[in-house]
C-alpha cells in the first residue's frame, strides 16, 4: 500500500540500523571497573596453573622416558686390527637389565641321570663319619639308589658323578679324628658300600694296621683345602682328664651300676598297652672324659618290631657317684655297641653308638652337654634301611 510506511527491515529501502546510546548512570557508560577484572582473574588464575603443571609433567616424562626404538650403532674397529666387523646393536625395553652369563654344565646327559639316582649328603653338612668297612677306611657321603653291584659301567659312572659334583669333589684332604688317633688322609678315590656312597680314604701307617687286624674305627672327617703338619701334637684342650689313666675300682662299680640299671628297667618299664612277644633289654657301657663323669652306661628295651621302646642313661664318676644323662638323637631311639673318642678336640668325649629305630639304623656320634647332661647329635652316617 502507498500509504503504509516501511519498517526497519524493509527491503525496499537501504538504511542504517541506528543503535541506542548508553543510559546515563549506566556501569556501561564508562570504562570497565576494577572489581570486574579482580573477578575475572581470580576465576582464570587455577586454569592457567593446571595447563601449566600438564606441560611441566608432560616435559618431565618426555625427557624421563627413553625411546621404546632407539639404535646404538658401535663403532667398528679398523681392518688392520683383525676384529670382526660390529654390527648395529637394537636396544629394546630397559637398558639397565643385567644378563647371567649361564654356567659352564659339569655332567653329561648321562651323568646327570646317574648323578638324579644318588642323593648326597646337604651341602651345609662340615663332618662326616668315618668307619672301617672290609679293611678300608671309609667316610660317608649319601646313598645310592642304583644297583651298581651288578653294572660295572653305571658303578664307573658313580664313581665318576661323585669326583665332580659330591660333598668332597672340591678337597683332596680330609682331617680325622677317630677312637685311634688325628690324622690327615688323603681322598684316593669313591665307592658303593652297601648302598651307601662313601670316599675311599689312605689311612696312615697306624690306622692301616689297625684294619688289617680288622679293629673296629670310628671317626669324624671335616674338609681341609690345603694339609698341614701333623706330626705336630696336638694342642687341643684335655680338661684335666687322663684317658688312660683309670682308677682301678671304676670298672667294676660301672659294671655294678650296668647291672643295676638293666633289673630296674626290666620290672619297671612295661609298654602302656598289650605287646606280643618278648621285650630285649640290653645294657651297654662306655668310658671316657665326659667331663666330670668318666663312664656312661645307656640300658634300652623294646620289642622286636620296635612299636615301642624306651632308654635310660647314667653317669658315673671318677668315685663312683652317678648323675642321669638323657640321649637325644631326632629319629633314632636306641644306642647300643657304645665307644668314647673326643671328635672336635675340645678335651670332652663323644659318644659313638650304633642307633637303632623302626626299620632303619645309623652309626651316630653324640655330643655331650656337660651342663644339662645331654647328649645330642654331633654327625650320622652309614644308615640302612630295612623293608
């Protein structure tokens, strides 16, 4: 319509939008105030600090963290040198990782199967038992469960196995100390006994004629690395006590106190439930330096099939007097066929005996506490087992 004026978005004219002034008294009217930018910065301020901690923690891990592809190329030594040319060596993962260089395998696949049917004596054992067996001198190192009696070949490799990997592979000198004497003796070789694996010792001139006449010895082996002299006496301490020097009344008041020990045990001690068979009671005596004591009387009884058993044990002194002792030795229950000799060198006896337990057996030597009067076990060796 011709009448009708146009709006601010008429098409059909061109003109500029004019735009209303700012009010009077308006916070517009005149330059941003201070207390809006103190707003704004408190609110930007904990936005700025964490992108900046990001990219300080993102620097720190960038320069912490090696690269997972990173070549080392060595440089080669020159051709007149002779070396071989270097080629480039590909790190992966972490560098500070340590490589064990594997080592060197002592036995054979054959050997190894022979050393798996031999179980040595543990590596932290120091003494070992040493006993007469068919006029040789033999110290024990573990049993054998291969039959070797019959296979020269797989005895060979017994033998063999025990030189390289056994208890005494790495000495070639032992020190003794038996119910004859100190020595040392040299290792001349290894052997089955019984189904035991022993070292086969060379006595001295003294033990050798002691086996000859098929004497019983028994002793206690240690390792040595290097001999020493030994025609030096020894030094070790004697407490006292004279071991051949024994007052004339003493073994027949031992022999009173034996007696007397094996009636008591046998009409006192009775099984706590019906047994059948007969109870064996046995009464066995030995003299030596047990400190104050110079004999010790030990009276078992069992039965046959060793369900139940039971020990007593006694002290005698140089005058007569007697004093309980107490034996201790793990598994095996009764002592028998008892011999004194000082093992360690400290001037008091051990106790050498043959124990005795269900189905199975040991020569053992025992340790004498003189306080508690004790016995305990000091070495063991030579076991068998029955089944």
């Amino acid at each position: 319509m011709a009448g009708t004026r146009g709006g601010a978005y008429d098409g059909s004219r061109s003109r500029a939008t004019v735009v209303a002034g700012p009010r009077a008294g308006s916070s517009l009217s005149g330059p941003l105030s201070t207390r809006m930018l103190n707003r704004r910065s408190e609110r930007l301020l904990p936005f700025v600090v964490l992108i900046g901690a990001i990219a300080c923690a993102s620097d720190s891990r960038a320069a912490r963290v090696p690269a997972r592809d990173e070549r080392v190329e060595i440089s080669a030594p020159t051709a007149d040198q002779g070396a071989p040319v270097a080629a480039l060596v590909a790190q992966q993962g972490d560098s500070g990782t340590q490589h064990v260089t594997p080592k060197p395998r002592v036995l054979s696949d054959a050997e190894q199967r022979v050393a798996d049917g031999i179980v040595f004596a543990p590596s932290m054992i120091e003494r070992f038992v040493v006993a007469a067996r068919n006029k040789r001198l033999l110290v024990d190192i573990g049993r054998v469960d291969l039959e070797t009696k019959q296979d020269g070949h797989q005895l060979a490799a017994v033998r063999r196995v025990a030189s390289l990997v056994g208890p005494l592979s790495h000495v070639s000198f032992v020190h003794v100390r038996g119910s004859w004497g100190v020595e040392i003796d040299s290792i001349k070789g290894y052997d089955v006994w019984n189904g035991r694996l022993v070292a086969v010792l060379a006595p001295s001139s003294r033990a050798d004629s002691l086996l000859r006449k098929s004497t019983p010895l028994l002793g206690v082996a240690t390792r040595m690395l290097v001999p020493v002299d030994t025609t030096a006496p020894d030094t070790a301490a004697v407490g006292g006590c004279v071991r051949d020097s024994v007052p004339p009344t003493l073994p027949a008041r031992v022999a009173v106190v034996r007696d007397s020990l094996v009636r008591w045990v046998t009409d006192s001690l009775k099984p706590p439930y019906g047994l059948p068979g007969k109870l064996a009671v046995r009464g066995d005596t030995a003299s030596g330096c047990f400190g104050p004591w110079r004999a010790v009387v030990v009276v078992t009884t069992r039965t046959s099939a060793f369900d139940w058993s039971e020990e007593r044990t006694l002290l005698v002194g140089a005058d007569g007097k007697t004093a309980t002792g107490r034996l201790r030795d793990l598994r095996l229950r009764t002592h028998e066929s008892l011999a004194a000799f000082d093992a360690d060198g400290d001037g008091v006896d051990e106790l050498a005996a043959r124990g005795l337990a269900q189905r199975m057996g040991a020569q053992t030597v025992l340790k004498l506490d003189p306080t508690t009067r004790r016995f305990s076990r000091f070495a063991s060796g030579f076991a068998w087992e029955t089944r």
